[in-house]
C-alpha cells in the first residue's frame, strides 16, 4: 500500500461513464450544451461543432464521436 491514502480511496471509485450526445450550442461563458439521446441537456468544457456528436466524461468533451444511429433501451 502507498503511502497517499486518498489514491488509494480513489482506486475503489467506479470512472466516470463515457457519455454520446450531439452539440446543441456554444454558450457565451465558453460552456458547450450537449443533446444526450433519451433528450437530456447537460453542459461541458472543450469545444465543438454544433450538430456534431462528441464523447462527453466527467464534464469535459473527449472528442468527436462517429455519426450513428442510435437506439435508447429503458430497462426496469
């Protein structure tokens, strides 16, 4: 064991999950508003072309993401 034990706290979180959606604008503050697909609107730091889809993690675009069709499946 290391001597940092918050390093080792944060070996037992779970990452953030890696989120698609489409950029719906750029905001004034530098802020991207993204579309996931069940229609939730979140926003996020980086940058990006309005229309285009990107990777979205932890609140920090992680780039472009391939254009596809995309099914939503709700499970309960």
């Amino acid at each position: 064991m290391s001597g940092n034990i918050w390093a080792e706290f944060e070996k037992l979180i779970a990452p953030a999950p890696l989120l698609i959606g489409t950029v719906a604008a750029i905001r004034a503050d530098g802020l991207v508003s993204i579309t996931l697909p069940d229609g939730s609107t979140i926003t996020a730091r980086g940058s990006g072309t309005v229309g285009n889809a990107v990777y979205v993690q932890d609140g920090v675009i992680q780039g472009n993401a391939p254009t596809m069709p995309i099914d939503v499946v709700t499970l309960y």
